[in-house]
C-alpha cells in the first residue's frame, strides 16, 4: 500500500491515480461527490480518456449535479450515475483488483488530499466494487448530456454583456 500525502498540486495523489489508469484493461469504478479534478488536471482528464480509448469500460458514481462534467463523462461514453447518497470519502477501483482513497478533504481545494492506494489487493477492491454495485442500485443513470444543462454552453448562448465592444476585426491595430 501507498500513502500520499498533501502537496502543492496534489502531485501525489494524480501520480497514484495516473498509475492506476495506466494499468486499467477492462473497468474504473469511480465514487465521489463532483468529480472536480476533470476540471483541474489536464493530465486526470486526458489518462480517462486514454482508457475509455484502450477499451476500459469507465462508470462514475456521483451526488452533485455539474452538468459540465456530467455531459463531458457522457460524452467520452462513460456509464454515469447520479445518486443521493454522500460518500466524503472518494474511492477509484480498477478491474477489481487495486483501488485508490482520497480521504474527505475541503471541496475544491487544490494540495489538501490525503489517502492512498493499492495494487494488486483483490479482496479489498471486490469489497469497494460491492459498495459501488449497491450505491447504484439507488441511483438515476444518465443517459446522454443535456447541452441545456451545461455552464459553457449556457454561456456560449447568452454572452455576458462586459459594457464596452468585443468585436476582433481590429486586433491587428490593437497589438501594435
């Protein structure tokens, strides 16, 4: 078992889970609350991907409704589950055989996790994925993203009115 510990940009914490998903060959299980750090890490976000494109089937169990990460998991063709029950405690399995902890931690706070992680630990994994399989018995399965929903494309509909004009055709003048 590996402990990590808080750091600046939660080094620790992306190295362990980068591991893990490079390892994956056929399930993630995902439990948590938001799923933020899709919207922090480019290097979480894009070692997701690399496994939903290895063939890794990806399900994500999640209390709170941000459609921006919602639709962006449905997106990428993940099984997304949205459901009532808290878990502070967020939890990463890989084809049940390693997992991962971050332990409760302030939300959205960057360098604060704590937890650790194990390969190779069957037992302990098949337990989590138990925990997985009953969480989502309760639980809504989304089954495609709702645009309507979605923060950037609300935004992208109705610009926010800054009070002075955007209109680029003179950035070349403007960059002089």
């Amino acid at each position: 078992m590996t402990k990590y510990k808080k750091s600046f940009l939660d080094e620790d914490f992306r190295r362990g889970v980068l591991t893990l998903l490079e390892d994956a060959r056929k399930e993630a299980l995902v439990i948590t609350g938001e799923f933020s750090t899709l919207g922090y890490y480019q290097d979480l976000k894009t070692a997701v991907r690399d496994a939903i494109n290895r063939g890794v089937q990806f399900r994500v169990y999640l209390t709170e409704e941000n459609w921006g990460v919602l639709n962006k998991l449905l997106n990428w063709g993940c099984e997304v589950y949205l459901g009532d029950e808290p878990s502070k405690t967020h939890y990463l399995i890989i084809d049940k055989s390693s997992w991962m902890i971050s332990e409760e931690h302030p939300r959205k706070r960057v360098g604060v996790r704590l937890g650790e992680y194990k390969k190779g630990d069957p037992e302990t994994a098949s337990k989590l994925a138990a925990k997985f399989d009953r969480l989502i018995e309760k639980a809504h399965k989304l089954r495609k993203p709702d645009w309507t929903k979605d923060p950037l494309a609300k935004f992208i509909q109705s610009p926010v009115d800054i009070g002075f004009e955007t209109d680029s055709s003179g950035i070349d003048v403007e960059l002089q």
